[in-house]
C-alpha cells in the first residue's frame, strides 16, 4: 500500500541503542504569507469580488444647459476557488507494536503539520513568483503588467526592471504615487511594505535604516527613511524564486486576499481489517488579488 510505514521503514527503530533521530523536524521560519495577503475568511465553495469603476471627472455646465450625468459600471471580476490541501500517513499495526522508541515516532503529526504549512508558503509566494508571467486575474492579464485595462485606458503596476536599490526604490514610490483608479482619477495610494529575498534582505536594510544616502559620500539625508516611504519596513520571504526580484505592497484595499475557507485540523482513525492507523491533515484556502494596485512587482535585472 502506499505511503504506509511498515517496520521495514526504519528498521533501527526496532532494536535497542539508537541516542537519538534526526532530520523530521527543524525550527521554523514564522508563517511568511500572511505578510503578502490581507486574511479574510469565506464559508463558501468560492468568493467574488465586483470591480465598480465609479465616475469620471465633472465637465462644466454652461448657463442655461442641463447637468451632465455619468454612469458608473461594473468592472473586472475576481474569483477565488479554495484549494483542499492535505497530507496523511499510515503506519502498521506491526511498526506501533514493535518500534521500541514510540515517543520519539510520535512527532510525525508535528511533521505532517510542518509540511502543510511550507506548502501554505509556497502557494502564496508564487503568485507573487509567478506573477510576472503566468496566472491571469480578473482583467485577464498577469499580476504585475503593463497592460491593465481600465475605462482610462492601459495601466501599470509593472516596475522598470532594476535590481533593488536606492533609485529604484524612489522610482517605484513615485509610479505608486501616480496611481488612478479605473475611470482616470488620481487616488491616494501608498507604499506601504518592501518584499524581498533572503538575497536582497541586508542590501534592503542599508537602503531603508541608513541615516544618511546610501552608499555614496554625499551628505544627503537617506529621503526614504526621513519621509517613512515605507511604514510597513521590510518583510523577508525564504520562498521567493527569484533572487532579483522584489515587491512593494500598497494601501489598496481589495488587493492582495488569502481566504481561510477551512482551518488545517489533525484527525485520527484505524482501520478494522488491518489494524492501521491513520492520521491526515485537511485545510482549504485560496490566494489572489481583486485590485492588481495591491502591490508593485520588480523582475530586477
């Protein structure tokens, strides 16, 4: 059968004079992905969310003439679909009879846990890896692109590819400034957290915590740490692919959602014939974005 643990898995484990075992459980990272998602919860097999893309600016009116009047429409629309994720184990009557270390067998829920949780971090973190070329949101076209259709017209949240750096973290504050919603008007969207890579994690620290500009022998002051450009600092993901690129998260409200359809529970049962045991793990959830002003991407270089 398989996937089940017979005594021929390990069989060290049935004869005495083992010190120890190792390699099922390490520390952990603290859970990442929450750090790229604004949480919210559903109970139900999928959720919506209805662009409405409200109305453009106000002509003037001549003496004499009518008002003019504007429509608003609906928009883009995005579905989240919840992804049943789950792992289980079985393991012989005969291994839980004749293993002589049972306290030590017994963390194998704790692994079962452990690789539900890096599965969590890698689904949220490639949307942002894959987000540059595939998976296609609500608008019908990638995460991070040049090309968003608006009623305005093609929009941006694609930055100039630029390995991370000073000038480059300016730039891309300055386009999140420059953000309009969809009918064409300036809205007051805000940077507000910097993603990175173990490998950009110390060059991103120098950049946002020096006191002065960065790596130069100006006398300047650091303007990204004097004008707070970043509120929400720097948040380190170990499970982004690319080792160049980087992401900025904004204030926009229906950005970036991880939906919580059914937290991860433990369950155990045996069965009669063979006197196995079982135990699986089972939790839902989905990962997207509504509004692609949710967050910035750079590919760098």
């Amino acid at each position: 059968m398989s996937g089940v643990i017979t005594t021929g898995n390990h069989p060290k484990l049935m004869w005495p004079g083992i010190k120890g075992i190792w390699g099922r459980a390490y520390n952990e990272h603290p859970l990442e992905c929450v750090d790229l998602f604004t949480q919210d919860t559903s109970s139900q097999h999928y959720e919506e969310d209805v662009e409405v893309t409200g109305f453009g600016l106000a002509p003037v009116k001549n003496e004499g003439a009518g008002v003019a009047f504007d429509s608003e429409t609906q928009g883009t629309v995005s579905r989240y679909t919840h992804a049943s994720i789950a792992l289980g184990y079985i393991v012989t009557q005969e291994e839980l009879d004749d293993n002589l270390y049972e306290a030590k067998a017994k963390p194998r829920a704790m692994a079962n846990a452990f690789s539900l949780r890096q599965t969590k971090e890698v689904i949220g973190a490639n949307i942002y890896n894959n987000g540059f070329t595939s998976g296609l949101g609500g608008d019908g076209v990638v995460l991070f692109s040049a090309s968003h259709p608006t009623r305005n017209g093609l929009q941006s949240n694609l930055l100039t590819a630029a390995d991370l750096s000073e000038t480059a973290l300016e730039d891309a504050c300055i386009q999140i400034m420059q953000a309009k919603n969809s009918r064409g008007l300036k809205i007051s969207l805000i940077a507000q957290s910097l993603h990175v890579s173990p490998s950009d994690w110390f060059e991103a620290n120098r950049i946002l915590k020096s006191v002065l500009q960065n790596d130069t022998a100006n006398n300047a002051v650091n303007a990204l740490k004097a004008t707070s450009a970043l509120p929400g600092g720097i948040k380190l993901n170990h499970y982004f692919t690319d080792a160049d690129a980087w992401f900025i998260r904004t204030n926009a409200p229906r950005g970036m959602i991880h939906y919580t359809r059914r937290k991860a529970s433990l369950t155990r049962d045996n069965d009669f014939n063979t006197g196995n045991a079982k135990a699986k793990s089972w939790e839902r959830y989905s990962d997207g974005w509504s509004d692609w002003r949710g967050a910035y991407g750079n590919a760098g270089v």
